[in-house]
C-alpha cells in the first residue's frame, strides 16, 4: 500500500468515526472553535491597523525631514521637559535655510491651530488651520481637487485667501463649489481658492479631510501672533536620504548660532520614527494577544489528546484486527492522525464561518480586514493544533500489540 493510499483510507476511516460519533465531535471542536476564532480576530484587527497605519503615515512622505523643537518620541519626562525650554523655531530660520540646502527641493514653515470656520449660518465646527506658504504643496504632496494651491505671490502678499479640506467644504456648501465663496476663520474673511482632495483620518484618530490651508502672514496676524512653527524640509533625491538629513543638521546649527561643542536645540523627525514606533507598539500587542489565544488554543488541543486517547481505547480490537491484516505501524499513526487533524480543520472552518460576521462588525469600531491569509494561516493552526495534539494518542496506537489488541474486549 502507497503513502497516498493510506492517506485516502485514512481519511475514509477518520470521517466514518466522526460521523458515528457527531455529538462527541462537536463537542471536542469547540475548544479549537474558541481559539481559532479568538486568532481570526487578533489577526483581523492586526491586518486592519497595520494598513490604515500604512496609509495614513504614507501622506507624510519618505523623504521628508520634519524639523520641530522636540522629537515626536521622547523616551522619558525627562527629556520632553528639556526640550520644551528650547528656543521656538522661527519664520526666518525657514527662510535662510531655502537659500542655503542644495541637497533639497522644498522648505515650507508650518503652524498650526484649530479654528472656528463659518460660511453664512452654516460652521464646520473646529477645524485644523495651517499656515504656511506655497511650497507646502510640494512638501505635503497633497492633491487639488478643484481650483489651486495660492502661489508665491498671494502668500508673500499677505492675501486673505486659503485652500479648504473635503469635509470643510461638505459641511459649509453641501454639493456646491466652495472656489471663489468667502468664509470667516476666526472672524476674518478669506477667499477660497481650492479645495483639497480627499484624504480620509490619520490612523483613524482625526480627519485630515476636516482643515484649511492659509497664507502664513495671514495665519500670524489672525490666529496666533507668536506660533511655535515647524519647518517641512522635502530631500531632492530618496537616494540621498542621510546626506540631505545631514545638511539639514548642519545648516540648522549654523543659523541657530550653536558652537560646535553644544547639543542640538532642535529635532529632525522622520516618517521612518512613526514605523519603528508603530511596529514597536503592535509587536507587544500582538504577541500578548497571540499568548492568550495560544492558551486557549492549548486548552483546545488538551480536549482534542483526551478524546483521541478514548478513541484509540474504544478501537483497540479494531487496530488489533488491521495490524493482524498486514497493516504497518505507519498507516495506524496516519489514520488516527488524520482523524484528529479533520475534526480540528472542522472546527476551523466552523470558526471561519462564525469570525467572518463578527469582522464586519468590528469594521464599524476599527480597521479590521479579514484577507485571505488570515483565513488560511486559521486554518493551517487548526490543522497543526489537531495533528500535535492527536501524535501521542495515534503514536500509542500504532505501537500496540496485535495479538494483545485482539485480546481486548
């Protein structure tokens, strides 16, 4: 008899005992039920989260610099509580460094704050207002869906004008074009002149879709007189990433005035920051969330060992019988093992069937994506849950005696 043969026969034989005894199966298969639904979902929302991070750290570019007054992660108080007593970046910091980088395409300063924005009666409530200038539509990468971003002349000018997000525009003129209405930020009236195209949120936290673009003079003289700005820097080339950030340090250090032996008094955060962070943060989420699902994987595996070790003592007369017949110790090991591997696939597909509507719930509180490898690495754990747990029941049958198998009553 071939590997292949054995294999047929084996799973004839497995699903005629799992047949014969459908109430004891069903019950054996809810531990691995539990478990392989409590994997579908971690794994679901890991998927989820990974892309909607992914998407959402995309729009602040690889090769973009960020340089603030501190980092964005600081490692503890002490040092976030150092770096608040540095010197605020200024607009004319900004300005020197676009006439001294050669090794970037874009200087933008940027400040921010929330506003209220009013057209008519009609408000969308507080929005994100950025000030900056002309190149940030070079540096952000963002996409003009109707009418343009304000150009060199109209911020150095100073004109009320400004460019607003999808969902300022929804909210203050419903399906109608914003290009060329006036609304109030902050009291003061400016001029649309573009509308963004549709970002979605960040991370699922905030809508990028929910802000207004103005000039940065417009931004100091309405909204803060005295901003603490940040300055986007955008590298001319991917390739040269590390000596476009180094130039950036060194001019930097130059305009700030700092002697060679004093520490930097500023930060240059990266994209890169962001992913490291990230991976951090859902490598411990992920490995918490598989321990505990791998207990109850383990309590599963437990209920499959203990039925497989009463089927084997219910069957012994029967192995008896077949090793008396001819057959090797390989083919009883294959058939108990495949039985516990197809009642474990069962209870994997059963859990498949009972996590797909509970992922489509879970879509309405977070990102979660159940892909097809989801699905089949649930699968391939149910499968190898039922194959460990069933080896040493399937190793005791195949390592009995005949002439005592047949003995038994």
């Amino acid at each position: 008899m071939n590997f292949i043969t054995e294999i047929r026969e084996g799973f004839g034989i497995s699903w005629a005992a799992i047949r014969a005894n459908k109430l004891r199966s069903i019950l054996t298969t809810l531990g691995i039920v539990i478990g392989i639904v409590t994997v579908t979902l971690m794994g679901t929302a890991i998927e989820g989260l990974n892309q909607s991070f992914m998407s959402s750290i995309s729009s602040l570019g690889a090769d973009v610099f960020f340089v603030s007054r501190d980092a964005w992660f600081n490692n503890n108080e002490g040092e976030w509580r150092k770096t608040q007593r540095r010197r605020p970046l200024k607009i004319a910091e900004a300005n020197k460094l676009i006439g001294q980088l050669e090794l970037s395409s874009a200087v933008a300063p940027v400040a921010q704050s929330g506003a209220r924005v009013e057209f008519e009666r009609r408000n969308s409530g507080r929005v994100q207002v950025l000030g900056t200038t002309e190149q940030y539509a070079i540096t952000s990468g963002i996409g003009i869906s109707e009418g343009h971003f304000f150009s060199a002349e109209e911020a150095a000018g100073g004109r009320p004008v400004c460019i607003i997000g999808m969902q300022v525009s929804s909210n203050l003129f419903g399906g109608g074009s914003a290009l060329g209405q006036r609304i109030k930020i902050s009291s003061k009236t400016f001029e649309v002149v573009g509308v963004l195209e549709k970002q979605g949120s960040f991370m699922g936290i905030f809508s990028m879709d929910n802000q207004a673009v103005i000039p940065i003079e417009q931004f100091i003289t309405t909204i803060w007189n005295n901003p603490d700005i940040a300055i986007h820097v955008k590298a001319r080339q991917l390739t040269e990433l590390e000596d476009s950030r180094e130039e950036l340090r060194h001019t930097m250090r130059k305009i700030r005035r700092l002697q060679p032996s004093d520490a930097d008094d500023f930060a240059i955060n990266q994209q890169e920051q962001f992913v490291q962070m990230f991976n951090r943060v859902a490598g411990t989420i992920a490995a918490v969330g598989f321990f505990i699902t791998g207990l109850s994987l383990f309590v599963g595996g437990i209920g499959i060992m203990n039925i497989m070790f009463v089927s084997v003592a219910e069957r012994t007369r029967e192995i008896g019988i077949r090793k008396a017949i001819g057959a090797k110790r390989r083919t009883i090991l294959l058939q108990f093992l495949t039985e516990a591997g197809c009642i474990c696939l069962l209870g994997g597909l059963i859990a498949l069937a009972i996590a797909w509507p509970l992922t489509l719930v879970m879509q309405k509180f977070l990102p979660a994506t159940m892909s097809l490898t989801v699905a089949s690495v649930a699968l391939l754990v149910s499968l190898v849950t039922g194959v460990v747990s069933g080896f040493l029941p399937a190793w005791r049958a195949a390592r009995m005696n005949p002439v005592d198998a047949l003995r038994s009553e």
